[in-house]
C-alpha cells in the first residue's frame, strides 16, 4: 500500500477533551477575520468528518487488506473524536452569543442528503460507482486537512499573536492527527476505487468537486461568522485585504500553501505520504496537554 502507513505508523484515536470556559470569542486578540477564518472549521467538521465515518463503514466490506483494515478503523476512530470535539467548540460559540445554525444545517444537507448513501435527486447512478466516487471526495478532503494540519504545526504566528492556549492545542492535536492518518483515506480510495484509468479519473473527479465547494463554503462560513458576530456588531465584514493582512502576519496559510496542493494531488504518481512531516505530528502529539491527559486516563484506568 505505497508508503504502508509510514512503516505501518499506529492509527488510534486518543479521547482528548478541552475545557472552553476561559476561551474568548476571539481568541486571536484584536483579529476577529483571523480568528473566524479559522473558526470555519467548527462549521464544516462536526458534520463532515461523521460523514467520513459513515461512507467508510459501508466500504469496510470490501477492504482484504488487513493492515488498510486497521488503519481504517483508526482513522474512523480519530474522525469520530474530531467531530465530537469541534462540536464542543459549536456550543462554546453559542454560549457566547454567536449561534451556527443557519449556516450548519445547510452543512448537513451537504452532507446527509447530496453526499448521502442515495445518489441525490435520484441520479442514475450505481451503488458502488457513487461509494467509489464518495470515498474519492474523502481522499480529496484529506489532501486539504493535511495541508492545513501542516501548517498549523508549525504557525509561530499564532503563538506571537498570544492566541488561546487551549485553542491552540484543539488545532494542534487535530492537526497533528491529520498529517498521521494522511495516507488512510486515499489509499482507501486506491484500494476501492476500481481499476486503471476510471480510478485515476474519479480521483481527478474527486478533487474538482471538492476544492470549489470547499472554497466556496469556506468564504461564506467566514463571513458567516463575522457578520453574526455579537462583539462585532456588524461593524467588520469578511475581506480579501483582511484576509490577506492575517495570511502575511503567520496567521493563516498562504494561497500558495493551499493551492498549490491540487495540482500535487493530480499527478499520477502522488501518494499523501509526501505531505507534512510525520515526525512533527507525534513529537506534538507526545507533548500536547489534552493529548497528554487524555493518555494518562487510559494509563490510571489499566493500573485500576
């Protein structure tokens, strides 16, 4: 299976939790474009990464690759742990004042009816071409999470700007955690995504979907978030200058960093094992505090 997980690297989900009630609204101080770019995520993955889950789960049947069989349940464990964790951020959002679900249902729909187990509409579509074609989407998803996880390993920028610590270390950990499943979700794809040429067209089809619908849906949350802001009154609107302004402070990633990672996935002899550094995600993931504490339950729990 190409780079065989990083030498068959263990996937296992680590049962972190995070204490939000000192976190502020905007937890990057004085950068509220930043901070709801960002934020973004809290909107997309609560319902993304439970749909991740679910396609897999019906995809499992055809997996007779044991060592892709562990990793898969690995990732769909680390997935699961995602989504619960950034749906605690929703609520934290709440609390706050600033409520999501205008802009989340139409999220779930995305996710529960177009990309659901029925092709929508009724498409003419077979079954296992609309698996293959969902499990291709992941793929091109995770090239994304991959690159963002990344860079938010090593975004000084926000450590200079003195964002929340236990902000920080929700991103980190979820970072970390992707660039160590990296591979999972497209060798799943290679393993299930038929043979020869129609793979590497679904593949292609994956990603043409995905990074306009991501983009699109990205802007939007963004201004989203800005607009129903209850500390910013109205008074700030999403901006490619502000934008652009946090992308040159080390705040976001840049354009290039985020564009460049389409043509890479397109080329025929791309494997995900290229992006990131393996090494960074664990040395993050062996200092992290909720990752940290979440090992320490595990380990008081055996000795009990």
């Amino acid at each position: 299976m190409s780079s065989l997980q990083d030498s068959r690297h263990p996937i296992a989900p680590r049962r972190v939790s995070f204490d939000w009630e000192s976190t502020p609204l905007h937890w990057i101080p004085d950068e509220p474009t930043a901070t709801h770019v960002i934020n973004v995520l809290h909107l997309l993955l609560p319902a993304g990464e439970r749909w991740f889950v679910k396609v897999f789960k019906e995809a499992l049947p055809l997996v007779d690759d044991p060592g892709l069989l562990r990793d898969v349940k690995g990732f769909m464990g680390q997935e699961a742990t995602h989504s619960v964790q950034h749906a605690y951020v929703l609520d934290h959002l709440a609390a706050k004042g600033l409520q999501t679900r205008r802009y989340t249902r139409y999220v779930d729909l995305l996710f529960d009816r177009l990309l659901g187990e029925q092709p929508p509409l009724g498409a003419p579509i077979r079954p296992q071409e609309w698996l293959r074609f969902r499990l291709a989407v992941i793929a091109a998803i995770e090239q994304f999470t991959a690159v963002l996880g990344n860079w938010v390993l090593h975004a000084e920028g926000l450590d200079a700007a003195d964002a929340d610590e236990v902000m920080l270390d929700l991103l980190r950990w979820h970072g970390a955690e992707e660039v160590e499943h990296r591979s999972v979700a497209f060798d799943m794809y290679q393993h299930c995504g038929g043979e020869g040429a129609a793979r590497y067209t679904r593949r292609i089809a994956g990603m043409a979907v995905t990074a306009p619908v991501m983009l699109y849906l990205w802007v939007w949350g963004a201004a989203y978030l800005l607009r129903h802001d209850p500390e910013l009154a109205g008074r700030v609107r999403y901006s490619l200058r502000e934008h652009n302004r946090a992308v040159r402070k080390g705040l976001l990633p840049t354009w290039k960093e985020i564009g460049a990672a389409v043509p890479r996935y397109l080329r025929r002899t791309y494997h995900p094992s290229q992006e990131g550094s393996l090494r960074k995600a664990v040395e993050y993931l062996a200092s992290s505090p909720a990752a940290r504490a979440a090992a320490g339950a595990i380990g008081r729990s055996a000795l009990a």
